[in-house]
C-alpha cells in the first residue's frame, strides 16, 4: 500500500524535502543577484525568467492539481515551508498555542490578504516581490514552529496563507486515509503497531471525518490496525461528510475568496473597466487640481515601482486596484451566494445556514478551476513571449472550464438530493447553476472576449 510505503520511507521523504528546500531557496533567492531581464531575455538564458516560469508557471498551477488528485500529500511530502516549520519545533521552545493563532478565521484572511498585496507589488513578475511574500512567508512559517507546538506544525495548521485553499480542494480527492473507528477500538496491545503517532498537522486521528486538515504524510498508516489509504468516490466527502463540517469560514473562503478576490485579482490588469475607472478618477482629480495621486507612487515593496521598465503603479493605480478587486469580491459573493441560498431555502421549509455553507461546496470543482487557470496564464504568457505556438491552449481552457462546471453542477444535485428528493430539488438546482455560471463569467471575460 502506498501509505505503508511514506510511513516506512520517512527518512528518504525527509531527504527529498532537503532537496526540494534547496531548489526552493535558489530559485528564491538567485534572481534577486542580478539585473532584471530585458525584452531579448528568455526562460532558458534568464534565471529570472525561468524562475518566474518554474514559481507561477509550474510549481503553484501543479500543487493545486496534485491537491485535487492526491489530497495534501504536497503538504505532507515536499513542502519547504511545512518541512522547514516542524524542524525548527522539533528544536523550538514549546509553547502553548495562543488563542490568537486558533482563529478560525485566519485561512480566509491570509489567503485575501496575500492574493491582493501580491497584485498591488506584482509578484508574479518580479523577483523581490517574491522574496517578499513567499520568503517572508517561510520565515514566519520557521518562526511560528520555533515559538509554538513540539513537533508540530502550527503554522501549517493555522496560519498558512494556502492552507484553507488545499484543504478544501484535497475535499475532492479521490484518495483518503480511512479511520475504522471500531478496529481502533478493539485493538489489543500486542495487535498493530506498538510505536506512537505524533501527527504534524494536529488532526485528532480517531475522530477524522475529513480530509482537509490531513497532510497525507503516511505516518499513521496501519495504527492500531484502522488508518489505511483508500480510494473513494469523487467529491463523495464533499457529499456527504461535509453536510457536518463545512462552516462558515468555509464558505467566505470560496465564494469571497476563491472566486471573489482570485476573479479580480487575476482580471484587474486585463479589464478595460479598470482602464474606465481609472480614467474617470483621472479626470475628477484634474478637474479639482489634485495632481499628486497621478505623479506618485510607493516603494516597491509597497506598489510596483519599476521605472526603468516603465512598470509604475501610481497611487491613483493603487487605489482603482484595490477598488476593483473589492467590487468583484463584492458582486461574484453575491451574485453566486444568492442562488445558493434561494436554493437552500427551497429544499426546506426551514433555514439553515450549515445546508447553505454545504450546497457552497458545490462549488469547489469551478472555483479551484478557475485559480489553476489563472495561476496557468501566467505559464502560457512567458511561453508565448519566447515564440512558442500554442494553438492548443484556447481549447484545454474550455475543456477544464466545461469539466470543471459538470462536476459542479453534479456536486451541488447530489447536495440537493441529501435534504429533498421531491419536486423542490429540480428547482433548487437552478440556483446552483446559476451560481455555477456566475463562476464562468470571468473566465471567459479573460481568455476570449478581452
């Protein structure tokens, strides 16, 4: 079984986690040591370039599909950061985990918080603004595990930026470490193995209903004769065990979050409505004798500020970004919350907030769909700045979109079905695609009508 396998082969994962923290740290840490690339560089004769390609390109678009394939195993196997956290609490001090950490809020707010400073510094494009946020994430990733837990990793499980994203996309895996509550029950001493578990991640073994919080590392496998890795139905958590955990954290994460700030985040730059708002604002400053939010900016590590590449973004800039993507939020929140909840309304006579925060899982397929492809544009725009036909491209993103919203719209009948099976659930999953086709709109806003 493969999960006996990552459990018997720890000392070669902490190996490849080494290796995988060297490469990190490199591409990381070398294109900051020289000069920016002009417009005859290339990804194979430019490390800044192909940093960019590997980084925004590859790495991220990959981790989230492995998130969709394999669960957290990232997570668990060869993230640096979660790597370099638990081995500094191994040799940290110990200390009790604040309150202020266990906030269950802090997966939508990193995630927000890191998406819109990261288009406000441009961080797909430059390498300090990397070293910024992917750095300075990894620093308090070390510091976080050095201060708190033992053996643990805290940051991971509380504080990482990414953390609320994986763990919900690992809710459609097709694979899962299965706990037989009764085999752990029944297991006698001299039966199954004799050694202590000590779960990075925090999660509570014998009472895991989830995958979210599992990091798929392999350590528990065959404990007391009842985790074993196990195939699944797809989406069948989402299905059915998320009816008793989604919470509302959950459904801010998706419906602001992931298809909210990541819509505005990935549009604003392409958008002529942001050109329109821009200019506007432009001429109602003007026309008022206020010049100084046209003339200057910020430090980079502030807005973009890159003048000997003509890349400068002006307060006005600035304020218009943070705007725009405020309003997206604002209007994909509503316009795929609202069905939602009409639907949730119509399966029962009654409401409840835990069947709406549940038909918003529904919406994971779409929502993680739209991130790769947004993360992946990136890919495709440093590919066809080195002449490479791709002719293919246009309809790949169609293909994934289309999946992406059949297993939508499945997940959210088969949601409907778990509290009405009459009439009403043939009228709730008109909300559902609604929402669903909210969802597509940027998409396809970005990659074939601007």
């Amino acid at each position: 079984m493969a999960g006996d396998w990552l459990r018997r082969h720890q000392r070669f994962i902490r190996r490849l986690q080494w290796g995988i923290i060297a490469v990190y740290v490199t591409l990381l840490v070398t294109p900051t040591l020289v000069p920016l690339p002009d417009s005859t560089a290339h990804i194979w004769d430019n490390i800044t370039l192909f940093s960019q390609f590997v980084f925004w390109g590859i790495w991220w678009p990959g981790v989230l599909v492995s998130m969709l394939l394999f669960g957290r195993l990232w997570c668990g196997v060869m993230c640096p950061e979660g790597a370099l956290s638990e081995m500094a609490s191994r040799h940290g001090r110990g200390r009790a985990i604040p309150r202020w950490i266990r906030w269950p809020g802090w997966p939508f707010a990193a995630f927000v918080i890191t998406t819109v400073y990261g288009q406000m510094i441009s961080v797909y494009q430059y390498p300090l603004p990397a070293v910024l946020i992917l750095g300075g994430s990894t620093a308090a990733a070390i510091l976080t595990g050095y201060l708190y837990g033992r053996n643990h990793r805290v940051w991971c499980r509380y504080l990482c930026p990414v953390n609320g994203v994986f763990g919900l996309l690992a809710k459609l895996a097709p694979m899962h470490y299965d706990v037989d509550r009764q085999n752990w029950d029944n297991c006698l001493p001299h039966q199954g193995r004799a050694d202590t578990v000590i779960c990075a991640p925090m999660v509570p073994l014998r009472t895991m209903q989830s995958t979210s919080p599992c990091h798929m590392c392999g350590r528990c496998a065959g404990f007391r004769n009842a985790i074993e890795l196990r195939p699944r139905d797809l989406g069948s958590e989402v299905i059915e065990t998320s009816a008793n955990t989604a919470t509302r954290w959950d459904s801010w994460l998706i419906l602001c979050g992931m298809i909210g700030v990541a819509s505005g985040a990935f549009l604003w730059s392409s958008s002529p409505w942001f050109v329109m708002a821009k200019q506007w604002m432009a001429r109602i400053l003007v026309q008022h004798d206020v010049f100084w939010p046209l003339e200057h900016g910020l430090p980079w590590w502030g807005l973009t500020n890159y003048p000997e590449l003509n890349d400068v973004l002006t307060l006005l800039d600035g304020a218009i970004l943070l705007g725009y993507i405020a309003v997206t939020a604002l209007v994909m929140t509503l316009a795929t919350g609202l069905p939602l909840a009409f639907a949730a309304r119509l399966l029962s006579p009654s409401w409840k907030w835990r069947r709406f925060h549940h038909l918003v899982h529904g919406l994971l397929p779409i929502a993680g769909c739209g991130i790769i492809l947004g993360l992946s544009a990136q890919t495709v725009t440093i590919l066809r700045a080195d002449g490479m036909a791709l002719g293919w491209v246009s309809d790949a993103r169609m293909a994934a979109l289309a999946l992406a919203t059949s297993w939508s719209i499945h997940l959210i009948w088969k949601i409907c079905g778990q509290y009405n099976s009459g009439s009403h659930r043939s009228f709730a999953i008109l909300g559902g695609v609604i929402a669903v086709a909210v969802c597509i709109m940027p998409w396809l806003l970005l990659f074939w009508v601007w």
